[in-house]
C-alpha cells in the first residue's frame, strides 16, 4: 500500500476546505446543546459535504500532478 506512504505538500489556501470539512463535522458530533443547533444541522452537514468534497478534489488532483 504505497497510498499512505506518498508525501504532498499544501499551501494554507488548500487547506481552508479541510479545516472547515472537520470543523463543520466536529460541531455536528460535539455539539453539547442539541436544541439550539438542531436547526443549523442541514446547513452545516451541506458544508460539510461541500468543503469534503473540495479536499477530496484537491488531494487526488495534487497526487496525479505529482506522479
């Protein structure tokens, strides 16, 4: 499995979907008060899925490049 074994490097701008991909999850599975963010869910589990989509996007491009 040389998958986990390839190096790549990120700019910061790359990063910012990442971070806000686990971010926007971290909210959704750590929130202590339900009731208040219940109704923020849908919208934070859409960026959620958005922001993981990007950096999905952005790694597989990055690894094709660099091979």
């Amino acid at each position: 499995m040389n998958f986990f074994k390839k190096k790549t490097t990120w700019s910061n701008w790359e990063l910012i979907p990442l971070k806000l991909a686990i971010a926007t999850i971290y909210l959704l599975l750590g929130a202590m008060f339900w009731k208040e963010v219940k109704e923020y869910a849908g919208i934070i589990g859409i960026l959620f899925g958005i922001t993981l989509m990007i950096s999905l996007y952005l790694w597989i491009t990055k690894m094709k490049n660099e091979n």
